[in-house]
C-alpha cells in the first residue's frame, strides 16, 4: 500500500486517469501552479537517479522536462494532506 506516502506517475499514454481507483486515492498533475514545490521534488529525485545511474531516460526527461511535466500525476492516499507530503519526505528521506 501507500500508506503517508506518494508516488509520480509518468502517464506517457494519457490513459492512467481512468485506470485508477478513484476510491482509494487521489490524483494531481504537477504542472500546476499550486504543484511547483512537487515539480522541484521531482526534478530533484530524477536528478540524482541520474547522477547515480546515467540513466539515457533519465537524461532525456531532464532534458525535456517542461514538456514531461504535464504527463506527470502526483499519487496519494486519499486520507493524506497533500500539503504535508513533502515535509514527512523532508523529514525522513528514503
């Protein structure tokens, strides 16, 4: 499960909306303007798996990332507080 936690999704099809259970958890696109903290998080954790692994994927998502922001879903429980989501990762980063 996702207990607290969260995930990015990467929906390269358009088609991750309607496959989800909308019961169980909520979903967000980054490229809002309310979305920018999580925008910054995700540019960062790509970044450092990148650093990590030269990842070719990778690289092109850093890249073209203003173009792959809008096909990017922040995942959550429905029961999490998305305002408090990053400060929990801040806090204690796996």
């Amino acid at each position: 499960g996702m207990t607290g936690g969260f995930a990015y999704v990467l929906d390269l099809e358009g088609d991750f909306y309607d496959r989800c259970n909308h019961e169980l958890i909520e979903i967000h696109r980054i490229s809002s303007e309310a979305m920018e903290a999580h925008r910054h998080h995700l540019r960062s954790v790509l970044t450092d798996y990148v650093n990590e692994t030269q990842s070719a994927w990778g690289q092109e998502l850093l890249a073209e990332f203003e173009s792959y922001q809008r096909k990017f879903w922040l995942v959550k429980p429905k029961a999490a507080n998305i305002k408090e989501l990053l400060k929990n990762t801040r806090a204690n980063p796996q």
